[in-house]
C-alpha cells in the first residue's frame, strides 16, 4: 500500500504541473560568493505570478543564502552526511571518517553521537520569501524505514517572517535492537520595526532521541554462515531476542539511549544612527544607517541524557563495565539532567555607517548550570536510582568580534575571541582569524583561516559528579586540551575543481581507552588532512559526470587516535534533461571506500566511542549504490538501490550478505531501496 501511494505521488508531480514555485530559485552555494541579501525581494514580483523568491541567513551569519534546488547529491537531503560512518541503521550512533575535533570552549556534557540528528540553534534559518512557502518530504525505506520532514515559511509582512520545521526519523534496523525513534522541530520568528532600529530574533529548537541498543552482534563470523542469512535472527549482547517490529507508532525503547533536549533563544537589537530614505516615483522607502548597535540574547536550555536496560544482563554489565550488584530483575537506569541560562549583552559599533557588514562587536556572558546527578551509582551500580544530587555551575566570559565585508563584495574578514573569566571553565578561551575571497569566475575563491581552542575535557569525561562517569576514583585530574587548527580552501569553477586543506596541533588529547576508561594524551601530535574534489565531464553536451571527492589524512606523533588513510567518494553518471525543459534528472552509480584501519569501538551505555587498537575494521568491498534522481519545477523524487556490494553466493544461496562492518561487531545491513519525494508549494 505504502508503494503505490507513493507511486501516485510522482505520477502526480509528473502530470500536475501548474506553477513554477521555484523557478527564481539559485544553484547551490559554492565557494565565496554572495547570494544577496535579499532584504527588499518582497518589493518585487516573478514574472510568474505563482512563483517565490526565498533567502535566508543564520542568526550570527550576515550572508543571505538561496535555496537548494539540485539533485545531484542526495544526502543534502539526508540528515547523515556521506562521510559519515553509523552504527548499522538510520538513526544510530554516528561519527565522521574525516578527523574533527570539538572546537568549542566551556561547558560541553559531552554526548555527541547523535548530534547529526539534531535542530540545533546554530543551524536554525531565517527566511525572507515573497511569498508562503511550505515542503513535504518523505523517505521510504527497507522494512519500514522512514524519514518525514516538513517545513513552511511565509512573510506576514515585509518585516515579519514566521518559520516552523518538524523531522521524523523512524527505522527498525535490520538487525536485532537497532531502533531509532527521533523527533525535532523548529520554530523562527524574525520581526524588524518599520523604522529599521529595532530586530527581534526567536528561536524554539527541540529534540527527542531515542536509539535502542544491541551492543553488536556476539560473534561477527555468523555474517558468513547460511544459517543467520535471516539478519534478525543474529544474536546481539543486549536488549535480548527480539523480533523487527513495522509498527509506526511504536517508539518505545528498553534498552538504549533517550537523549532529550530543549532551546529557546531570543535576541533583540536597537540600533543608533541615521535615518534616510529613498523617493521613488510612486513611493519613499525608508533607510537606516546605523552607528551604535545594542544586543541582548537570552537562551533557555533543557537537557536529558539517559541509558535505560529494563531487564539488564547481569553478566554483560560487568564483563563490559565492572558493574555488578545488580539482577535481571533490577532495571539499570543511567541519567544526567541539566539546564541552562545565558544572558550575554553585546555592544556593536559601524565604523562606516552605509556598510553593515563591516563592524566591531563586544560583548560579555553570564553563564548559569544546574546538573541532577545519580548520587547512589557507586553503592549499587545496577540497581535503579531513585536519589539524585543537583549541583549549581556557573561561567561568566566574555567575547568580541571584528568582521569586513568589503563593498565590492570580493573580500570578507573576521577576526574573533572568547575567553572564560571565572567560573566551572575558567580559563578556557577561543581565537580564529579568517579571510575569504571571491576572485571572479575565471579565478575561483579562496579562503585562509586560523583557530585556537583551549577547553576542558567534555564533563562525563572530567568529572566523577555525572552520572556516566565509571572509574572508580576522585578526580582524573584532566589538563586542558588545546588545539590549533589552520585551514585553506581553493575552489576553481572554470575546471570545477576544488582543494581543501587542515592542520591540526594537539595537545591533551582525551579519549576512552575502553568501554568507560577515561585517559588523556599529553604529548603534541599533529593531523594533516587534504582533500581533493573535481567534476569530469564528458559528451558533447557534457552531460556525463563523474564527480569525486578524495582525502587524505595522517596522524603524526604517537597520539592513541586511529583514523583511514584515504577515504572517497564517487558519483558517475547522467546529469540532463532528456529533451524535456521541465526535466532535471541524475542517474548513475555512487561509490564510498575508505582504507582499511582500526576503527573506534562504542560503548553502548556512554554513548561514546572509544580507541581500541586490537582489531582492524575492513572494508570487503567499496559501498556500491544506483541512483535516480529527477526534478520537476519543484517536485523531487530520488530512488537509491544501496550496498550493491554486498551480493555474493553464500553455500549455494544467492544474496547480499557480504556486509562491510562500521566497527567492531556492528556490520552495515545488505541491499537497502529508499524511495523519497520531496516537494515544495507556493500556498
């Protein structure tokens, strides 16, 4: 049923055809180059009268980005990015092949293994659009896979835009105990007084995670037996035996993660200055110059992290955790809860009154923490807690910032800083530097940067206080890892090609050694990565692509930090229109292989993953998939067929059952079909 509704679907986009809705619509963003502003595009009209024009900016960014209207690269549409390595199923736990360390000072709780899932504040938008605007996506995949993801926008007025996403990530997994469950919304309000003085900038983003957790399969040569050719029926170490469940509305995990968190921000600007206008034949526009910008963010944070085992096995917890005390019939319960307040006042001053974008800002933080902690962990470690401990933080700091966007609009500068006062994360400060340019289309773009971090280790990792420290012992005594970090990116459009390089010095690197053991590396090491991406074409109408991305990246030192060598990707194939105007298709095969290296462990209960250098995790066979993507005025459909690879006769039986491994015991499932649509109405 689910298949022919969807059918339906693209038969209708395909015939149904009425309006244009993004017809003035720009390609994707690449490079340095400026979108516009997009300020005044309520002013004016398409020429057809059902299409929209819509832009967009970050709430700390001033450049105004168009929408995305290619089709070429499907995880743009994806929440997990392609260089991306996950557990196993859509929805758990995930990290990246190209080495990124966390560059933020001050407090972080330190779960980030779901973070590809989440709204985020940073990355909420706020739009300007001509018209309403609203986008239904949905993603069907093997054994129920799903992902929804609507959005809609619209103006009130020209100085009101008003922005509400949700997204549903609803997958059983292949394999036993691999649920996910996550849901996230958004909402954005952004209001500017008629007199252009006064912003107000509103942020709601909130999420709920919930992943069940296997704790990989008990052996990994059942992969290779005719007997477990039937995924489920694997055994794993954790959540016992149960069977793949299609239900939609079931969300209920007993075994596994449930992270929960949610942001309210608002941000309210007066600015100082000078008032103009500008007379028109039929109309007098008012103008704003401004000289003196106040600022006042407030934001209100909610956090919960939890593992929960409802019938724990004894045996595992303390093979795995040296916990014990505990019973099957005990559930095991670990938490951390926090909230969180930030007022921050800032101060801004526009040496040149007629160029926004070029401006000195000040400005300084208060920071309040209060974290609800398991205090009996220690007595009985599997036992369920009822008693909990609150304990009160706080941070206050400061921060400044110096951007230039040149009025020709080729060159942008920033210099910023951060630095920790007092408080939980005294001493803790951040630095960067950054130019970038826009040369001209026959010369390319180009950006140079530079960053410092100084900051404490994550708090599960530093402090006996949290719920999902283990180690028995006070304080580990960690130091302060810092990190420099200095970047450069070349993009060459005639040639379509890009290069992009990191260098990282670090110092204090901390990790896991195993499933709950904290260490710290105190030695300096360093990280080169470089990394290559270029579009072929071929045909007379050079609409035969192949479009590559290759990197490489090597650790130098003795640091305890295993990452691939290489790691690619690879898209081949048609890229036209068939003949037919309104057609935009893409078609071909895609490609992913990483060399083979000692990949990262996970503990299930911590959420983390950990160093390990027993094992290599091995790539058997580049991750091969056909796609066919196309696009209609603003309906988009793209059908995948993923993990060619894994086909093989196994003891006579044909399938796909040559799995490639994400770590250790967590083997990639075989052949996967998603079929998505994704459409956008001007209402």
């Amino acid at each position: 049923m689910k298949f022919y509704f969807l059918l339906f679907l693209i038969v209708t986009g395909i015939y149904a055809q009425a309006q244009d809705p993004l017809g003035g619509i720009g390609n994707r963003f690449r490079g340095i180059k400026n979108a516009g502003s997009g300020n005044d595009s309520l002013a004016r009209r398409n020429k057809y009268e059902d299409s929209v024009t819509i832009t967009y900016r970050y709430l700390d960014t001033l450049r105004a980005y168009k929408m995305d209207s290619s089709i070429n690269d499907f995880t743009k549409y994806y929440p997990i990015p392609a260089e991306y390595n996950y557990l196993g199923n859509f929805g758990n736990a995930a990290q990246s092949y190209i080495f990124k360390p966390r560059m933020q000072a001050g407090w972080d709780p330190g779960f980030h293994a779901f973070d590809i899932y989440k709204y985020t504040v940073e990355k909420a938008r706020f739009f300007t659009a001509t018209r309403p605007y609203s986008e239904l996506n949905y993603l069907l995949g093997t054994r129920s896979e799903q992902f929804i993801e609507l959005m809609h926008t619209q103006n009130i007025r020209p100085n009101w835009n008003v922005h509400f996403s949700y997204r549903l990530v609803n997958s059983p997994g292949i394999f036993q105990n691999q649920k996910s469950a996550h849901n996230s919304y958004y909402v954005t309000n952004w209001v500017q007084s008629t007199n252009k003085r006064y912003n107000n900038y509103f942020i709601l983003a909130a999420n709920k995670l919930q992943n069940t957790e296997s704790g990989g399969i008990v052996n990994s040569s059942y992969i290779d037996s005719v007997d477990y050719a039937r995924r489920d029926y694997i055994p794993v170490r954790l959540g016992g035996s149960t069977r793949y469940s299609a239900d939609f509305f079931n969300t209920n995990i007993s075994t596994g993660n449930r992270y929960a968190d949610f942001n309210v921000l608002m941000r309210q600007q007066y600015d100082l200055g000078r008032k103009d206008s500008l007379v028109t034949d039929s109309s007098v526009v008012p103008l704003f110059f401004p000289r003196i910008r106040l600022e006042h963010t407030i934001r209100y944070s909610k956090y919960t992290f939890e593992f929960t085992d409802a019938a724990p096995d004894v045996a595992y917890y303390q093979t795995y955790y040296a916990l014990s005390g505990g019973s099957a019939n005990n559930g095991f319960l670990k938490r951390d809860d926090w909230k969180e307040m930030v007022n921050d006042f800032s101060i801004y001053t526009f040496p040149d009154s007629k160029n926004t974008q070029q401006f000195i800002k000040l400005g300084a933080a208060v920071q309040n923490l209060s974290g609800v902690f398991d205090t009996l962990q220690r007595e009985s470690p599997l036992e369920l807690i009822r008693d909990r401990e609150k304990k009160n933080f706080y941070n206050i700091f400061g921060h400044g910032e110096y951007r230039n966007r040149t009025k020709n609009q080729k060159w942008d500068m920033m210099l910023n800083g951060k630095l920790y006062f007092t408080g939980m994360n005294a001493g803790d400060y951040e630095a960067g530097a950054s130019i970038q340019s826009l040369l001209g289309k026959k010369i390319g773009s180009l950006m140079l940067g530079a960053q410092n971090v100084n900051r404490t280790p994550s708090f599960i990792m530093q402090n006996p206080i949290s719920s999902f420290y283990l180690m028995q012992g006070g304080n580990p005594g960690l130091k302060k890892e810092n990190i420099t970090h200095l970047y450069a990116s070349i993009y060459q459009p005639l040639i379509k090609l890009g290069l992009v390089g990191h260098y990282y010095l670090m110092t204090n690197y901390t990790y896991y050694t195993d499933y709950y053991k904290v260490n710290q590396y105190n030695s300096l090491f360093n990280i080169l990565q470089i990394g290559v991406n270029k579009v072929f074409e071929a045909g007379k109408t050079k609409q035969w692509k192949w479009r590559t991305e290759v990197y490489f990246q090597q650790v130098v030192g003795g640091a305890p930090l295993h990452i691939p060598t290489i790691y690619t990707r690879n898209r081949i194939g048609y890229e036209g229109k068939l003949g037919y105007p309104r057609l935009n298709i893409a078609m071909g095969l895609e490609a992913k292989y990483r060399t083979n290296y000692k990949g990262d462990g996970y503990s299930p209960v911590l959420g983390q993953f950990f160093y390990q250098d027993d094992q290599t995790v091995q790539y058997k066979l580049p991750n091969i998939a056909a796609y066919l993507n196309f696009r209609i005025n603003s309906f988009k459909a793209f059908v995948r067929a993923e993990n060619l690879n894994t086909f093989r006769n196994l003891d006579g039986s044909w399938g796909f059952t040559n799995n490639n491994f994400a770590a250790t015991d967590y083997p990639y499932p075989g052949l996967l079909i998603r079929l998505g649509v994704f459409w956008g109405f001007v209402n």
